[in-house]
C-alpha cells in the first residue's frame, strides 16, 4: 500500500492540475467573502449567523474544490489511458482506489484549511473596517478552521469515488459541480418539509461540521459522522466499480 501512496501522490506532485485549482479557488473565496462582507447591508452580517454565512464561504469552496481533486485524480487516468498502466502494475484495484482517496483526502484536507482561513481573516478584516463588531468568539474560529478541512477531506474521497464509478470527466465534475452549487440550494431552502430531508445531505453536512446555520443544520459531530459515511459509502461504490468493470 505504501508504493501506492507514494505513486500517487508522484502523481499529484508532477501535474499543475492542483496547483491551478488551489488558486482558482483562493481566488474565489477572495471574491466571494469581500462581496458579502463589504457589500451585504450591515443589519444583514451583524449577527454571530450570518458571519458564519459569510465566513463558512471558505468551507463551501473548499469542499467544492477538494471535490474536484478527488474526481480529476482518476477520471484523468481514464481520459488519457494512463490507467491501464496503473492497474497493470497494480492488480489488486482496491489499493489503486484507497491510495487515490487516502491521497486526495490529505490533499482535500489542504484546500480547505487554506481556504477556510482565508475566509476567516479577509471576513473578518471587512467587518472590521466597516465598523461591524465580530459576534464569533474563539470556539466558532476554531471551529470554522477545523471543520472546513475535515469536510474539504472527506468530499474529496466522495469526488474519488463519484469519479471511479461514472468514469468520464466531464459529467463527473459537471455533476459534482451542480449538486453543491443548485440542488443543494433547493433542497436547503424555505420549505420546511424539504430543508428537513435536505439538511442530511453531503452538502449540508459539509457546513454544518464547520458549525453554520445551527438552527438549521445538524450538530457539528454527527454531521462529521453521517459526512464520513458518505465518503466511505463512495469509496466502495468506486472500488466495486473499478473491480468489477472492464478498463478499456
């Protein structure tokens, strides 16, 4: 398993696929916590709730993109036929799928540190030259930079598996890109009835770990419990499928 590891992260480290996406996506979590915090009414971000909004953009992004690493570092090899190779050198195709997620989960577990603190210190920064006191206290800080990189990890290993079972890039990232940005919106919304199902979903798990919306949302350890679930549930679905199918 360790020359696995160790290839696969060969892998990650000789490509500029993650470097490229790590800066997209700072730059969007730039963009989108100084739209909210600069130009949200301050009636709007004066509570400790909708500061987690603001904030809890770096978590949203940073599962988003971790997402995207987790599919890109196999739906890549099946685009460019590098994996035939792989699993030529590999025939138990198993550890190829557990050395991609353990992989992308570290690599996941990355993004959203970096972008959760991002958020944190430029949100935080515009409110305070706005003159908005911060209603968070050091429990909700900590919180925000805790549970975005351990839903940033775990939706890279849903991306892993989610890629190992459609295959095709483009659909697989299209697909994860429209789940986290669209119906998730739906299903977390003002329906009383459907943001009842919708909170149990990846998404929302995702937020609720890094403490948003308590009022709404689970509570942070049984999301990150239901959310590892998720991940694991992915991982045997892509290595089942790996296994079990024909690499042409």
């Amino acid at each position: 398993m360790r020359a696995q590891l160790r290839a696969e992260l060969l892998k990650q480290r000789s490509t500029t696929t993650s470097v490229g996406l790590l800066a997209g996506m700072l730059g969007l979590v730039l963009f989108a916590v100084l739209l909210h915090g600069l130009g949200l009414p301050a009636e709007n971000v004066g509570g400790s709730s909708e500061q987690l909004m603001v904030f809890g953009r770096g978590e949203f992004l940073g599962a988003l993109f971790a997402a995207l690493v987790g599919a890109l570092s196999i739906t890549s090899e099946f685009r460019h036929g590098t994996i035939r190779p792989t699993l030529l050198v590999t025939p138990r195709r198993g550890r190829v799928v557990a050395a991609k997620v353990w992989v992308s989960a570290f690599i996941g577990a990355g993004f959203g540190l970096a972008a959760s603190a991002l958020a944190a210190g430029v949100g935080t920064a515009a409110l305070w030259v706005r003159g908005i006191d911060i209603q968070l206290d050091g429990g909700d800080y900590a919180l925000l930079l805790a549970g975005g990189p351990a839903a940033a990890a775990l939706w890279a290993a849903i991306g892993v598996g989610l890629g190992a079972v459609l295959r095709n890039q483009v659909p697989t990232l299209v697909g994860t890109c429209a789940w986290l940005l669209f119906v998730e919106g739906l299903l977390v919304g003002d329906i009383a009835d459907v943001a009842e199902v919708g909170r149990f979903a990846p998404g929302a798990l995702g937020e609720a770990i890094s403490g948003q919306d308590p009022g709404t949302l689970l509570a942070p350890g049984v999301a990150a419990v239901l959310l590892a679930l998720y991940a694991a549930a992915g991982a045997i679905a892509g290595s089942l499928a790996i296994t079990r199918r024909d690499v042409a």
